[in-house]
C-alpha cells in the first residue's frame, strides 16, 4: 500500500515539474479588457480621409510615467493607411508618437483610471473595401509588457448618395394703384389698373402722378431683376409729343416751366418714373425721377435671392410715373406703351 502511494506522489511531481518547465511557475502581469473603449469615425466612406476618436476607461491603477496607450489601426489588406502623429489629440499628461498603423500616447506625469480618455487621430485614410475593421487600444508598462487593452470595432461602408429636384419658379405680376397712394415720397393723383395708367386731361403746371405695384415670387438663388421700357414719348396723332425727364439719372423733379423755351418743343412737358426699390436707393431718393429713353431698360426693381411676392423691396415694390408739362403743349391725345421684363437667375 505505501509503495503505491509513493508511486502516485512520484507522478504528480512529475507532472508538476513539466508544466513549471513549459510554463514558467508565474506571470508577472496579466492582461484584461478595459472598462469600456470605442472608436467613431467622422466619415465611414470607403478611402475617405477621417478623424478617429477613441474613447475609453483604463481598468486597473492609473497610468504614471513612461508608461504607455497604443492605438492600432488594422494594416490588413486592405487596412487603414496614413496613420501620423501629426495633429494627434492625446489625454492631457501625454504625448503623440507614431510608427507604422500605431499611435502611441506616452504619459507625462498621471492618466487616470477614474475618468474616460480620448485620444483623436486625424487624416487617417479608410481601407478601399466595405466591412468591419479592428481599432485596438492598448496600455503597456514602461517595459512594454501590456496591462490592459480592448479591440474596438468600425465599419467602413460606401456613401448614400442622395438626389432631388426642384423645379424652377417664377410669377410676376403689374397691379393698380388707388388714388392718394404714397410712393417714394410723393402722393398719387389718380388711379390705375393692372393695363392702363390713364393720366386724362392734364392740367398745366401740375404734376400728375399714376403708379403700379410690382410683385415678383420665384426661387431663383440669385435673385431677379426687373426692368421697364417705353416704345417712345408719349405722342400724339399729329406727331407731338411729351418728353421724356432727365434720362441721364435720376433727379429731383423739375417742373418744366423753369427751363421753358418756346423755340425747343422738348423744354413743353415730361414724363418720368421712379421706384421705392430700397435697393435702389441711392438713386431713386424720395421724389428723385428718371426718364425714358426708348432705348435702354430702366432697372426699377430687383433682389439677390427667392422672393415671395409680398415682402417690401424683396418681393414687392411701388414705381410712380410722374407728368407734368406747361401751357404750350400741343393739344391732342397722347399714348405710348411701357413693357416691364423681369428677369430671374438661377
């Protein structure tokens, strides 16, 4: 019976001295899963250029001098490539390095384990291939044996492209305008429609003002411009007619018995317009008129983007037509013809 003990002691000690000699008696540290660690990627397309963020909780004892945390992109092929140390965000108390598909923040002083760390690694560039890549991130001692480390998973996907049409828009419209309506400071003296302004008999040395409401709706991006024309001064069947005001510019009105000549028909009467276009401001200043001159497009209204029809100086905007001639006009009736074109870009 003793011998056979003795037999099974010999056994064991046996066995126990092969796995010393294959295993070594202890291990000086063992390593473990952090607390918690992720990895987002500002841009998941495939080869995009992207910021990594890691996130993560040290598990064990805090982090002192010389020792170190590793982030380690998947070199696989395909792998994430350009990995630099250049603008690498470490934890405070660390400092960047980089070599191959690792990024290595070495601390300075204290990393502790009672707060979560970040570590940002930009311009990194994402494999060519769709599918799930390995972020592993790791904590070593100073003599490079690891304490603690945890692989992070991201996946690397093509771009949605998204696509829609809107279609373009544009209303214009010419309104009337009621009987003492003020525009760009004065009142008018009459009213119109959408297709007349009816100035009737005029009376001599008195001004007489007409206007019209102008609305634009569109979703032209940079807006619209919107113009006025004559096809020539008002005239009348027997070939008079009344002249335009100033075309150089607007003006203060002048009323045109000041500069009345009797040998120069174009000093008997004007006719003129102006815009409250407060975009147009610094010529079209309150009682300030231009004329006409059957040539040239006058810009009475105009915004840099959509516009919706209703909203003053965007969408919406009053021009006044002012007559006024002196007691030499020659009799008739007198007509002419105004075209607005309003023109959007987008």
């Amino acid at each position: 019976m003793l011998k056979t003990k003795q037999r099974r002691f010999a056994i064991v000690a046996v066995l126990l001295f092969s796995m010393i000699a294959m295993y070594g008696g202890t291990t000086s540290v063992n390593a473990g899963n952090m607390d918690s660690a992720k990895t987002t990627l500002d841009d998941s397309d495939l080869s995009a250029q992207a910021t990594s963020t890691i996130v993560f909780d040290l598990n064990t004892a805090d982090l002192t001098v010389g020792q170190y945390v590793t982030v380690s992109f998947d070199d696989g092929t395909p792998g994430f490539t350009t990995i630099a140390a250049t603008g690498v965000e470490c934890p405070s108390d660390s400092t960047a390095s980089a070599s191959g598909n690792d990024v290595t923040c070495t601390v300075v002083s204290t990393l502790s384990s009672t707060t979560p760390h970040t570590i940002e690694v930009p311009n990194v560039t994402n494999p060519d291939t769709a599918g799930d890549y390995s972020v592993t991130v790791t904590s070593y001692t100073v003599g490079n044996v690891v304490i603690d480390s945890s692989e992070t998973k991201v996946y690397i996907i093509d771009d949605v492209t998204v696509t829609a049409h809107v279609a373009a828009s544009l209303t214009f419209a010419v309104a009337g305008v009621a009987t003492t309506t003020v525009i760009n400071g004065d009142t008018t003296t009459g009213s119109t429609s959408p297709t007349e302004i009816a100035f009737k008999t005029l009376d001599v040395d008195t001004e007489q003002l007409m206007g019209q409401v102008l609305t634009v709706s569109t979703n032209a991006n940079s807006g619209y411009t919107v113009t006025v024309q004559q096809d020539g001064n008002m005239m009348s069947a027997a070939g008079a007619d009344i002249d335009s005001f100033n075309t150089g510019g607007p003006i203060d009105w002048v009323s045109p018995s000041v500069g009345l000549n009797l040998s120069d028909e174009n000093t008997y009467g004007y006719m003129g317009v102006a815009s409250d276009d407060s975009d147009l401001a610094t010529s079209f200043t309150a009682g300030f008129y231009q004329g006409l001159d059957g040539t040239t497009a006058l810009e009475v209204m105009s915004h840099d983007g959509p516009a919706d029809g209703t909203t003053a100086d965007a969408g919406e905007v009053s021009v006044m037509y002012n007559i006024e001639i002196t007691d030499v006009q020659e009799a008739g009736d007198y007509q002419n013809t105004l075209t607005y074109v309003c023109t959007p870009t987008f």
